[in-house]
C-alpha cells in the first residue's frame, strides 16, 4: 500500500531529496551536503535540517500539488463549479464531467504525494525531537508539525477518511486502515497546536535568521490554518478567535491592494510556497492555472485548456474590482472569448513583481471570523467583517440582515475573493451542505451526473492491494 511504495526506504527518500532541492530558491540558503544524509544525524545540523524541510516544501510545489494544471485548485475546479474544459486530454474531460475513477490520472495522485511527503515529515518529527547540537531545534519542528497537519487537511478534504500515519516504522504503517475524518481533524488540531506553541511570529531563513520572506511557516501560518480547521470542524468560537488574533496583528498582517496580494513579501500573506529552480526544471509560476491558461498578452493560444465556469465568472457584482483585477480575457475571435483567472501577474519571472502560490491571507481570516460570528448571531460583527472584504473590492455594504441571508452572502463572498485557490470553493460547498444541491444543477451542464459519493475521491487500487485494512473510496470500485 502506500506506507510500502513511499515510506520503505526512508534513507533513499531523503537523499533524493538532499539531491533535488539543493538548488532550490528561498527555502534553501546552503545547499544539503548528500554526505551528512544518513538516518537522525541529518537533524543534527541546522542546516541540513531546514534543507530536508525545505526539500517538502520544493516538492509541494514540484509536484504540483498546489500549482499548475495538475494542482488541486484546478482540478477541484473542473470538478466542481468552478471552471469550464476546453481541453482533449482524458483527466480533463473525467474531472469535468464528474466521471472520476481509481484509474483516471491526477485524482489519485495528490494521495500518493501527500503520503511519500508524509514519510519525511514523520522523520523530521522523530529526529528532531531528540535533537542535539540545534540553534533552532523549536523552529524546524514546528514547520514539521505544522506541515504534518498541512498535508492531512488536504488528505481529508480529498479522500475523507484516511489513516493517520504518525511514524516512520514500516510494519506498524503497513497494516493502517482509515481512520474516521473526526480523528483526523484532532489530529490536524493536535499538530497545528504544537506547531503554534514551538514556532514564534517571525518568519525565518533556511539559516534560522529572521527574514521578511513568507516562504516557511510561523507560528502565524499554523493560527491560520488552525482557524481553517475550527470553521470546517464547527467549531465556532475557536474559529472566532484564532481569526480575530491574525486580524488584530496589524503591525503584521494587512489588507492590501488586489494588485498587491499575492506578492512575495505583501503584507497580506499569512504563508504559501515561493517558486524556485530545480537544476533541469524551472517550477516558476505560482498560479494554480496559468500553466495552460491564455496570458492576456497573448491571445489565440493554441492550448487553452480551461476557462472559467460560466456560473463564477456571472456572481461576481457589478463593479466588483475583483473581476477587472483577477479575471482575463482574450479575444480569440469575436465567437471565442476567453475569460480565465488572472489573480497572478508576473506569471513566475523573477523580475519584479516576484510572486507567491499564496496558501494562506488574511482575507480569508475576515471571512473566517464573518461566519464563525454569523453562526453565533453576532450580525453585527459578522456584516463589519463582510464588509470590510467587499469594500476593498470596491462594493457597498452587503445588504443581508438576516442570519441565513448573511451566510449565504458569506459565502458567495468566499466564492469570488477566493476562487481558484486550492480548493476552497469545492471543500466550500461540501462543508455547508451545498454540494449536491449545486452540483446536481452545474453537472448535466457539464455533460456529467452527479452522485453524493462524488464528494470523495477515489485511491489507488494498488495501494488497496498492498493493504487487506484499507478500502475503496465508498461508491467506487
């Protein structure tokens, strides 16, 4: 199963690592010297420790689990509401109509990345743990954990229950079945709350000194997605105020102009992976789409692949800045327009602007608090927080007065501020019991069907086949 393929041969997977983040940009300062690569002793060293956890990060991005046309913003997407096919390619076309399966590509992949990843961040966990001879044993640590938790929420949010790998022992991994997606958020909880305790509010170099770079985790990072967490769980109180200590941190934290937002360095990044080089590879663009999207200075692109949905691209409000600002538009034709996501500029140069796969923002915390206020009756506190997103996108006060008219307002506000990112859209309407309801509408309009098993993924079969405790994504086969 998965625990055999990606977590066997632990020195092999981090010399490989040590080998192919050496060069990276940002995460990296010095390079891992493939000598000191040898069991615990990596974690002996200041440096060799950040290059492993820099070399999870590389990876992140590698592998394009958040960017490019195999990441999750875009293949949730297609799958959901978000985004129209305009592409031949099989995966496409079965994201699109909801015709996924353990055998079409990409939708079983995020698993098995996530998982080998799993393995080195295990490792970093034990290793560091007992740790000598470390500047920053606390720091290191505490991006393990809080990567750990990371990976796990998209783990869930993907394939629901899942098994909690919690180790690097082979034989005790090799016999996991799925744990319920309860235990798993208390595991998240667990993970991201050690992180919070060990990492402290500056943003650090792979040398441990402080930097204005967002590109590792603070303690910051796991507030936010500890706040993600408590609003999925319904936990609204610790929703409320693990947002409201982001939001009240001004003297770190800002709104910030939409051309702005997704710059390395802007003051309303919380955390997100900075692009980088790989000797032979160029991992440059941040944008979950701009891959294969037109760019708006060259129309008639021969390979469109996807568009925006129809239905996204019609709920945003007149006048909403957001749209003039983060959507595209190429005229191929006066019959072929193309509107796409344009949230990201620079397109991955590493002229100015550089730019960020922006993870986490505070926007979304100002959402964040809207709803966990909202679902406590606090309506005015909740309309304060909606409103102060949609006045920077140029809006008027919303108009609900109701608590269910200020939720459904919440969450189109979510829809159209943070489209296309990572998918918070999809995991958006499952979470608040919308999905079927929606996309048994979008999916005939898609050629596809809909079915509430399809809230989930489905994995690899050959995991399944290693592992007699682990089962098929229930509806799948």
């Amino acid at each position: 199963m998965i625990m055999k393929k990606s977590f066997q041969y632990s020195w092999i997977v981090l010399i490989l690592v040590a080998v192919s983040v050496a060069s990276c940009k940002k995460y990296l300062d010095v390079p891992l010297p493939i000598s000191s690569v040898a069991g615990n002793s990596i974690y002996q060293n200041d440096n060799t420790a950040a290059a492993a956890l820099g070399g999870v990060y590389g990876r992140l991005f590698q592998y394009l689990v958040f960017a490019g046309n195999s990441g999750v913003g875009c293949m949730t997407g297609l799958y959901g509401d978000e985004l129209k096919n305009q592409s031949l390619l099989p995966t496409n076309q079965a994201l699109y109509g909801d015709g996924v399966s353990s055998s079409v590509g990409g939708v079983t992949t995020f698993w098995t990345t996530l998982y080998s990843q799993l393995y080195s961040v295990n490792l970093a966990i034990e290793g560091l743990t007992g740790a000598t001879n470390l500047n920053y044993t606390n720091q290191w640590l505490g991006e393990a954990y809080f990567t750990r938790g990371f990976m796990y929420f998209y783990l869930t949010n993907l394939y629901g229950d899942v098994p909690l790998v919690l180790g690097s022992n082979y034989l005790a991994n090799n016999g996991l079945a799925r744990s319920p997606q309860t235990d798993v958020y208390k595991q998240i909880v667990s993970d991201l709350q050690q992180a919070q305790s060990l990492l402290d509010t500056k943003y650090h170099s792979a040398s441990g000194a402080v930097t204005a770079d967002r590109g590792r985790p603070n303690r910051a990072a796991a507030m936010a997605l500890l706040a993600r967490v408590y609003l999925y769980t319904q936990d609204w109180k610790d929703a409320e105020s693990m947002a409201d200590s982001l939001i009240k941190d001004a003297a770190d934290f800002q709104l910030t102009s939409l051309s702005q937002v997704f710059l390395i360095n802007s003051t309303e990044v919380i955390w997100g992976l900075e692009p980088f080089n790989v000797s032979g590879y160029s991992y440059q663009v941040p944008d979950a789409l701009s891959y294969y999207l037109p760019a708006a200075t060259t129309p008639a692109s021969a390979a469109v692949l996807a568009t925006l949905g129809d239905s996204l691209r019609l709920a945003f409000e007149a006048g909403d800045a957001r749209y003039s600002s983060w959507v595209g538009k190429d005229s191929v034709s006066p019959t072929a327009v193309y509107y796409y996501p344009y949230k990201y500029k620079a397109r991955g140069s590493y002229t100015a602007p550089q730019e960020m796969l922006t993870l986490f923002r505070l926007a979304e915390q100002y959402l964040i608090r809207a709803e966990a206020r909202a679902q406590q009756n606090n309506l005015t506190g909740a309309i304060a927080d909606l409103n102060t997103v949609r006045t920077r996108a140029g809006l008027g006060g919303t108009t609900a007065v109701t608590q269910a008219d200020l939720l459904t307002a919440i969450l189109r506000e979510r829809r159209v501020e943070l489209f296309t990112e990572s998918g918070q859209r999809f995991f958006d309407l499952r979470r608040t019991g919308n999905l079927d309801a929606v996309m048994n509408v979008i999916a005939p309009l898609k050629g596809g069907a809909w079915a509430s098993f399809k809230a989930w993924w489905p994995i690899p079969v050959t995991d399944i086949q290693s592992d007699p405790k682990l089962t098929q994504t229930p509806g799948f086969n």
